[in-house]
C-alpha cells in the first residue's frame, strides 16, 4: 500500500465514521421505546410502533380521511383542526395538502396519518416536534373498527370508542342477508384497460360478504389488490360482477367477455366508485347500497 | 477570480430565494418552519456540490467530457442500494430499531455504488483500460435501473411502499430530514477534499494512461481512489435527493469552458456552482408548479439541463473546442 | 557520488515479452551511457515500441529485467522512477484546453510536494522550454501548434522531470525534412550535456548521423548491435529489411548552417 493509499484509507474511514456517529445518536423526537413508564391506559401503541400517550387532544390534524367519519360519529368532531383533502367529510374546516410545513402552520397538538401515507413524512413531522398516531392500513372492517378504538382511546374515550365500534361491526353483519342465495362473485374496476381487484384483506370482500356474495377472487387464492387478466376472470367464473357506476359496458366490451358468466348473463351490480372505495365507517353506507343493488338483480 | 465570486453570488441569490419560497408566508414563520427549510437548503447545496464533483472526476478520470456518475452505473448501484433500505424500513420494521434509517440509506446506497465499482475494476484489465470500464458502466447502469423497476412492480401490492419508491426515483430533496443531513455532511464535505487533493494527478492523467504512468502518476491508484470518492459523492446525493440527473453533466462542462481544465479550481468552482443550480432548480420547482405543489426535481433539472446542454455543446463543437 | 563514466545508467538483461499472448522481445540485452545516445532501429513489428515501453518501466518484462542504478525499473515507484527515466511518445493523446506551459509543467508532478510544489517548479519549466527553443510558445494552446512544435514540447516536458535518461519512440516519423533534422540535432545537444538517450527511429540515414551506438531488431530478437557502421551494413540491411543498401546512394540531408 501507498502513502497516498494510506492517507485516503484513513480519510475514508474517518467520514464513515463520522457520519454514523450524525446518525446515531439518539434525539427526544424519535419515537420512544416501549414499555416506557406509565400504566397500558396512558399510551397507545400507533401502527408504526410509536407509543403516544393518550391525552385531551383538541387541536386534532387529521390526514385519515376515514377518521374524520369516526371522529364526527362519536361526537368529537369539534376537536378537529383540519382534515386532509381527500377526506369526504363536511364542513367548514380548513382542508390541507400533504405538505408538511402547511400542516405545521396550524400548530396543532396531534396529528393521525393512516398507514397508507408516507412514512418519510411521518418522521419529518416527529422530527418537527408534532406528535403524530398512526391508524395504520384500515383494509378491512375490523380493521376500522379496531382504528376507531385506538384513536378513541388515545382521546381518552375508551368506553366510548368500544361501544362505537362494536355498534358499527354488528350493523354491518345485520346488512347480510341469510336468506339469499350465496353466489359466487367478484369485485373488478377497469380503468385504462387495466383490470384490477379487490378480494381478500380489503373493504371489497366486506362488501361482497355483506351482499351476501361469495368471493371466488379469494377462493382462488388472490388476496389483496390484483390486477387480473381476462383468462383469470374466465377461470374464476364469477356469476355476479361488482364494479362502479359506467363501468359495466366497457367490461361487456371485453373480447371473450361472454365466457365470464356474469357478463354472458349481465348480472353486473354498478355502484358509485367513491362510495365503492370507502373506507371506515364509511364502509356502512356502502354496504347497504352494494346489498341493495344486490336484491335488484333478476 | 471573478468567476468564482460570481458563483459564489448566484448560490447566495439562490439560498435566499430557497429561504424565501414555501406555502406559508414570511411573516408567518416560526423557528421550526424556519429550520425545515433551511434543512431543505442545505439538503440541496450539499446533493448539487456532490453531484458536480463526482462529475468532474468522472470526466478526469475517462478524459471524456460526458462521462458522469450515470455513465459509470454508480448513480444506478447507488439508487438501488437506497430502494432496497427503503424497502427493508417498510417491510422489516424491527430493521429499522437496530440501524437508523438515516445511517442505513447512504450505507445501502454506498454499497450499491460500490457493487457497481467492484464489477467496473474487477472487469476492467489491472492497467486500467479506460474503455471496458466506460461499456462494461453502461451495461452496469442499465442493469440496475432493471432492476429497480423490479422493486417497484413488486411494491404495486403494497401501496403505501409504492408511493415511497416512485416519489424517491423522481427526486426531489423536500424528504430530506434534519438526520439525513447531517449524515451526508461529513460523507460530502471529506470526499469534497479529498477529490481536491487528486486534482493534480487528474491534471497528468489527460495525457493519457501511458504518459502519464511515465510522469509519475500511479494510474492504478488513481482509478481506484477517483471512483471511491465518486460512489461516496453519488451516494450520498442520491441519498438526500433520489433521482435527480444532469447535474454532474452540465456543471463541469460548462465551467471548464471558462476555467480550463485545471482540476483543482475545476473543482471547487463546480461545488458551488453545483450547489447554485440544484438550489435555483429546487426554487423553481416550487414556483414553477400551477397552483400549490412542487414539479418533481428531476424533472426540473432534465427540463432545464438537456436543452441547455446541446445548446453548449453545439456551440462548442462549432468553435472546435469539443 | 562516484559514478564511473563507463558505467552504464540503464541496463537491460535477458529481457523477454510477452504482449496478448505473442512472444513481442525475446532475450534484448543492452547497455545505455551517460552521453551516448542509442538508436533502436528495425522493420515494422520488430518491437521496437515494445522495447521503449519496457525500458520505461511502463510494461513489465516476462522474463529478465530492466536496471536502473542497480534497481529493477519495476520495483520503484511511480514517482521515483519519473525522477530518473523519461518518456517521449510518437504522439500525445492530449486533447485541447492546455497550453503548452501546462503541458511543461506535467513534467514537474514526480516532483511536487503533497501540499506545495517544489521551488524549483517553475525555473525547471522556463530551462526545459529554453533547451528546445519553445520559449515563446509557452501561452499558446497545445494543440494548435505544427508538429514538429508539439514534438519540442513534449521533449521538453520530459526534460522539466529532470531526469537523466531520454527514451523516444519514433519522435520524428510523423514530421517533415526540417522538424526532423531539429529534432536530431536538439538530441544530440541534449546527449552533449550528458543525458543518456534511447530513441527508436525508422530512418536508417538519421540513425547513422545520430547514433553512438545501434541496436537492429527483427521479430523481436536482436539482429545486430554496435557501431553505427557495423549494424548498417549491407548484410544486415538485406536480412533485416529485405532490401540492398547502397552506400552512398541517395540525398543526405543538412540544415543550413550546420
């Protein structure tokens, strides 16, 4: 080895370490361990593995829109500062971007992202000082109800978020209809000649199962959100479509549609997609319009 | 070196413009708003002086005025490291309590560069035949930037890492967070120095590889070091700002029309003048945008860079300077 | 330092190699001096750029060795055997942006400091430039100068690197009558102030008005070797070339007033 190998060697090594030692050390905005002190009532654990503590928050941010829907049930909607712009709630409250330093501005005590936000903002916001929940992925019913415990807890309102969610769970399986035949049948939205899913893990299959329809999506082993292929509609042989409002004839349209039962015969239930893709407790309303269009079919 | 106090003057311009430019108005500033932008400054000074540099000793080093850290592939084995971490951050939580993602994403996007760096001087014969090593970094290049939209079309089950990794390959330094910079200053500020001090010996080495052996120059060496510093200075931005090209393309380029092509003041003068383009381009990314938002970075610096870019080397070819 | 003025400065011994798998030189020995300048000469592929390579130390022999004050040329380092042996190519691959003061001062890297240069830098540069007349051309850009400029130039970056021994491939092959005969007589100058020289050359009339000694390569073996008119005779020339030397047959040429 050189000297000039050596000096660069050692130069290098030393940045390395340097850096790590930037990145190592430990700040108060990172989110604290757990099993800090204090009793499981006062923290609750958020999605990302954050404890916060529960608290009298009233200056509430929040980028969940199905939380706003929670939030307004239980009464608590005047604790709202600001709600995300995608959120379907009313009112007169001001509506945010994603963008950081809007949010911040408000200076509010808590903010509630879902698990379908941006992580890397997330860690911004702590590292801003905010004390940020998160819901986590509200996919499926229980998953919702599970939110609405969590955020009613972390306000202080344990009791009251049980009973809510366990009023919204009941509410929804008395939506079943027992007496209708289960048939088998899928959830497909088309955009852009792309065919793609809902089934197993998501809102799509709570609402098949409330019309009480079978998913022959999860049947087959698809879970999630898939992208299908004509010939894997064809194989799962659906005898009812679920799909928005004007989608119905482009799926008609399909070459070789008339080998997917549900198109051949046309029992294809069209519901509103917004309503479609509720999440939460939003979720209530579309199961009822999807079980009612359900009825409708010859 | 009226030049140089001319960057110098531009880069001011620009920070106070960066400082100045945000959706909440100036009055309406506190501390903590304040601090994220600078963040978001010194984010931006820190990836263009990278990129700029490592552009330089890219160009030193294969005597050819194109050469960048994307003709390399280091920039793609970089980018790729850093998907990866990102990845691992979503998917495997519990990695992210014994490594912290801010040390984890430049050591992941090191070892991507270096990977790239590995295959560059395991193939390219021990004498340092400048050739193989530019084909073999065009093939390398390509090769991760495959395999990065393999990550991605297996992030399309999982929405939220989808979102993740599309915002990261658009660049953009508005995620960068007070920790990640503070990681990439050490990293930026001694491979700045050290790249400085090999400015001579890239100075011998537009001889050629033979001359310049004659000369004294341990060409072996030289190569070896240039790209080190080069995967540390491409990982490191490619850290703070993702995808973000051309910067290490037209900065040098178009310096050297005015400084020569002594590297020692080359590369000082592309650290700032880096460091001004990236912070005027992240400005106008902001401004740029109808209504609130922000146009991707890359985009910005593609938009801006390419068509500048020909401009400068059509005139330059015209007056027999290329 | 004693040196004896007949010890040679660079030796080759018993070097032999081996390029993309083709035997290029087989067993080359050769001695060079202090003052003399020796000329390589032979047909195309006979390896005689194969040689200059080796004796820079820029390739490494297979088998054998180069000697430089007694140490193996392959076993120094970059810097140091800069120091001691510079290297003259047919052409530079250059490209433009330098001037021709720039390109002098490369000469100096194996001397310069890790912070600061050597305070010789720049006397160095102004006496290299002086030796090959090119004084007045140290601000203009490298590649705009003729051919016979740009080959002054790089002559006179070898000698800013102050080193004793000259090795010059083919130096004058590309140029015209004129640049050509300046070319030898700065050689010659330069071998008069006590550098030793090894230049490969293709002229066989310029080698015999040059040399002090000759060494005629074929197929990378060593023909003949010695006096100017022992190698260039009409036996070796038929062996070598395949062609007849006639002994004073054909315009020497001279610069005016030499």
């Amino acid at each position: 080895m050189t000297r000039s190998d050596g000096a660069n060697a050692v130069a290098l090594l030393g940045a390395c370490l340097l850096a790590l030692a930037c990145g190592w050390t430990r700040r108060a905005t990172d989110p604290p361990a757990a099993g800090a002190a204090g009793s499981a009532l006062s923290q609750v654990r958020s999605a990302d593995g954050a404890w916060v503590a529960t608290g009298p928050y009233q200056r509430i941010i929040s980028l969940d829109p199905a939380i706003d829907d929670a939030l307004a049930e239980m009464g608590m909607s005047a604790r709202l500062l600001a709600i995300s712009s995608w959120s379907y709630a009313h009112g007169s409250r001001a509506r945010l971007l994603q963008q950081v330093p809007h949010q911040l501005a408000l200076h509010g005590d808590l903010v509630l992202v879902s698990g379908a936000s941006d992580p890397l903002r997330s860690a911004h916001l702590r590292a801003a000082g905010m004390t940020v929940f998160d819901c986590g992925t509200e996919r499926t019913a229980a998953d919702a109800a599970q939110a609405l415990r969590q955020v009613a807890t972390l306000l202080g309102q344990a009791a009251l978020g049980e009973e809510f969610a366990s009023r919204f769970l009941t509410r929804l399986d008395r939506v079943r209809d027992p007496r209708l035949p289960e048939l088998g049948a899928c959830y497909v939205a088309t955009y852009g000649g792309e065919l793609l899913g809902g089934t197993a893990g998501t809102t799509y299959h709570d609402l098949l199962v409330a019309a009480t329809l079978g998913d022959a999506a999860a049947l087959h082993g698809w879970r999630d959100w898939p992208t299908y292929h004509l010939e894997d509609l064809v194989a799962m042989a659906p005898q009812v479509i679920l799909t928005g409002t004007g989608m119905g004839a482009s799926l008609r349209a399909l070459p070789g549609a008339k080998r997917i039962p549900a198109l051949a015969a046309n029992r294809i239930i069209e519901v509103d997609p917004d309503l479609l893709s509720q999440t939460g407790i939003g979720e209530l309303e579309a199961a009822e319009a999807v079980a009612a269009a359900r009825r409708r079919l010859p | 070196m009226r030049l140089m106090l001319g960057i110098s003057l531009l880069l001011a311009v620009a920070a106070a413009a960066s400082l100045l430019t945000g959706p909440v108005g100036w009055s309406d500033l506190d501390h903590q708003l304040l601090a994220l932008r600078l963040i978001r400054l010194l984010a931006g000074i820190l990836a263009g002086a990278a990129l700029a540099v490592a552009g330089v000793l890219m160009q030193g080093l294969f005597r050819n005025p194109l050469a960048s850290p994307s003709v390399t592939g280091v920039s793609a084995g970089a980018a790729l490291g850093v998907e990866l971490a990102l990845m691992g951050s979503v998917l495997l939580p519990g990695l992210v309590t014994i490594v912290p993602a801010a040390c984890l994403r430049p050591a992941a996007g090191f070892a991507g560069a270096a990977l790239a760096l590995g295959c560059l001087l395991a193939v390219a014969r021990r004498r340092g035949d400048i050739t193989s090593v530019v084909l073999l970094g065009m093939v390398l290049s390509m090769l991760f930037s495959a395999l990065g939209a393999y990550l991605l079309s297996l992030a399309n089950d999982r929405w939220e890492l989808g979102r993740i990794l599309v915002t990261f390959t658009l660049g953009g330094i508005d995620t960068a967070t007070g920790r990640s910079v503070a990681v990439a200053t050490p990293l930026v500020a001694v491979a700045l120095g050290a790249s400085w001090c090999w400015g001579r010996t890239l100075d011998v080495a537009l001889s050629g590889e033979r001359e310049a052996a004659s000369l004294g120059v341990d060409t072996v060496a030289m190569m070896r070091w240039a790209l080190v510093w080069t995967a540390v200075l491409a990982a490191a931005a490619v850290t703070l700002g993702g995808g973000i090209g051309f910067v290490g393309l037209i900065v040098p380029n178009v310096l050297r029309a005015y400084l020569g092509p002594g590297h020692r003041s080359l590369i000082v003068a592309s650290a700032l003048g880096g460091a001004a383009f990236l912070t005027a381009a992240d400005v106008c990314a902001r401004v740029l945008h109808p209504g609130p938002g922000e146009i991707p970075l890359g985009a910005i610096t593609s938009l801006v860079g390419a068509p500048f870019f020909i401009w400068f080397f059509t005139r330059e070819r015209a007056a027999g300077r290329l | 330092m004693n040196l004896d003025p007949s010890e040679p400065v660079l030796t080759v011994s018993a070097l032999s190699l081996v390029r993309a798998g083709r035997e290029v030189l087989h067993d080359i020995s050769l001695n060079l001096h202090a003052g003399q300048v020796q000329v390589l000469i032979g047909p195309n592929g006979s390896g005689k750029s194969s040689l200059v390579m080796a004796a820079c130390g820029l390739l490494p022999p297979s088998s054998g060795a180069v000697m430089v004050g007694g140490i193996a040329i392959t076993r120094l380092a970059p810097r140091a055997r800069a120091r001691l042996v510079a290297y003259v190519p047919q052409r530079s691959e250059l490209g433009s942006g330098l001037r021709v003061g720039q390109v002098v001062a490369m000469g100096r890297f194996a001397h310069d400091g890790a912070w600061g240069r050597d305070a010789s830098h720049h006397a160095a540069i102004r006496e290299a430039l002086l030796q090959v007349d090119a004084l007045e051309l140290a601000s203009r850009p490298f590649t705009e100068l003729s051919g016979g400029e740009m080959q002054r130039v790089l002559i006179a970056r070898a000698l800013a690197t102050s080193a004793s021994i000259l090795i010059l491939d083919e130096p004058s092959s590309a140029l015209d009558v004129a640049h050509r005969l300046g070319i030898l007589r700065l050689l010659r100058r330069l071998a008069e102030a006590g550098k030793a020289i090894l230049v490969a050359l293709h002229d066989l009339n310029e080698a015999t008005q040059l040399a002090d000694a000759v060494v005629l390569l074929q197929g990378g073996r060593i023909l003949a070797q010695g006096s100017p008119q022992a190698v260039i005779s009409p036996v070796h020339v038929r062996s070598a070339y395949g062609v007849t030397l006639v002994p004073g047959g054909g315009y020497g040429y001279t610069l005016d007033g030499s």
